[in-house]
C-alpha cells in the first residue's frame, strides 16, 4: 500500500510538469507572433507617416523630381535671400525619398506665399493630401494673396505628373522665401535639377 501511494504521488508530480511544460511550449508561439504584428503594425506606421509628411510623394524618381527651371512671370527674386544663389545649403525637408540631408545648390530664391495643398491628379491617381510646394504664382488667377484654408484654386504647376490642371484646395500658407535647388540624392545619387520648391525653414548651413 504504501509503496502504491508513492508512486502515484511520483505520477502526480511528473504529470503536473508535463502539463506546465505544455502550457509553456503552447504559449510561446503566441508571444512571438504578437510581437511579430506589433513590429509591422509600427513599421506600416512609421512609412504612412513619411508619405503624409512628404506629401504622398516619396516615390518619384530624381527625373520627376527635377524642372526646366522656368519660373512665372510674375515671380519676384529675393533682394537678400539668407541663401544666395550658387550659394550651397543642407536640405532638412523630406519630399522625397533621398532628399533629406542632400547637400543643395541654390539655383533660384523668390519671395512670394507658398502653399500646402491637396487635390486629385487629373491622371486618375488617388488624392495628394499636404503637398509641399506650390507658390501663389503658379495658381490660376488666385487673387490677392494669401489665399485661407479651405479656398480653391487650379494649379499652373507641373512639379508632378496629373498636377497642372487640378484643382487645389489650400491647406496652409506662408509668406516666405523660396528656392529652386539643384542636389544629388543621398540613396540613389541620382542628379536632381531646378527642383521646385523648398522653404527657408527647410534648409541650413552646411557644417
């Protein structure tokens, strides 16, 4: 009797270990695939962020990205631009993907109120929210500037395909200076010519 009574205490014992042992080995599986979903739920995140801060954008090549480096008439040079032109400057803007930190040529300054603006290309792609620039002189006849938040205005602009022609409603306005940059990319090192356009606050001394 007593002999039977330890071995089913033995069995008891060992039977409580194989099942935490089972429970541990069920539950890990779980805790790696949450951490997996957490991990691209952050880095889908963290990518919309970079397309909404760059207008929708990222993805355009250095081609698209450059101009003719024709301006509107009706655009005014800077008299005394902090950043004259030929003059060289650090990009702290991120329009595009391989912009932010390029060293910049500036190849044109004008004063004038730029815009953040949203609108539906009229090449069928998907609505651009927050695109950064457009400047008041390449709105079809906007009227005195600056234009308010919510106002509506056709764009003369063709920075990018399906832009010029669209309709454009204002996010934000600024009066500032702006400049037309020539850069090279700092992931493809692709040249980027005449690239319209980046603010004051945008660019900084090169150290």
């Amino acid at each position: 009797m007593v002999k039977n009574k330890i071995l089913l205490g033995l069995l008891s014992i060992f039977a409580v270990f194989l099942m935490a042992a089972c429970g541990n080995g069920e539950t890990q599986p779980n805790e790696d695939e949450e951490s997996q979903s957490t991990e691209t739920e952050s880095s889908s995140e963290e990518e919309m962020d970079m397309e909404s801060d760059s207008g929708g954008h990222m993805e355009h090549s250095a081609d698209e990205m450059s101009s003719s480096g024709e301006v509107p008439e009706d655009l005014k040079e800077a008299e005394n631009p902090t950043y004259a032109v030929g003059s060289q400057a650090t990009i702290e803007a991120e329009h595009m993907q391989g912009m932010d930190g390029a060293e910049a040529t500036i190849s044109g300054a004008f004063d004038t109120t730029v815009y953040t603006v949203s609108y539906t290309p009229t090449n069928g792609e998907e609505l651009v929210e927050d695109h950064k620039w457009v400047i008041h002189e390449e709105l079809e006849e906007p009227g005195e500037a600056p234009l308010e938040p919510g106002d509506e205005a056709v764009m003369n602009a063709s920075h990018m395909e399906g832009m010029e022609g669209a309709t454009a409603t204002i996010d934000s306005a600024e009066e500032t200076t702006v400049y037309m940059v020539d850069f090279v990319t700092t992931d493809t090192e692709e040249e980027v010519q005449n690239h319209k356009w980046v603010t004051e606050s945008e660019l900084a001394p090169v150290e």
